[in-house]
C-alpha cells in the first residue's frame, strides 16, 4: 500500500506533465534526478518537503505498527483472561 505522502509526490510530478512510473520517484538514490526535473523553484521546494516528511514516516512506521501489534495481543489476552472468568 502507497503512503499518502508517496501518492502526494507522484501527483506534484504527474501535475508538471512528467510521467513517474512505478516507484523510482520515492526512491532515496533516484531523487536528485526527479528534482532536476522541476523547473520551478516553489515545485522543488513543495517535493524536497514532501520527500522530508516521506523520511519520517518510513522511520516511525515500524514503531507504530510494533506499537500496534503489542496493544493487540494486550487486548487479546484481556479478552481471553475476561472470558475465562
């Protein structure tokens, strides 16, 4: 699944009629080349902020879904504990 960020930077590319298949244009290596295709100051400045915020959600993304996980068991063993009862 893409995240809102990754379908946001597609969309700031596909709106300056560059075409961005697949998902090269979230990729960490390829981005100078997807940069250097913007010829606008303000496109440059939007994508570089949208790959920053990209940087942080694929680094809390794990913590959050562990987070969840381990809330998910919580609840299940209440559940079961509860129900034993």
């Amino acid at each position: 699944m893409r995240e809102p960020k990754q379908t946001s930077g597609k969309a700031l590319f596909r709106a300056r009629a560059i075409q961005t298949p697949g998902t090269a244009v979230d990729h960490p290596t390829s981005r100078a080349r997807w940069l250097a295709q913007l010829a606008d100051r303000g496109g440059r400045f939007r994508a570089e902020a949208l790959y920053a915020e990209l940087d942080v959600l694929r680094t809390l993304r794990p913590q959050a879904k562990a987070a969840q996980m381990k809330e998910s068991f919580h609840n299940l063993r209440a559940a079961s504990a509860s129900s034993a009862r």
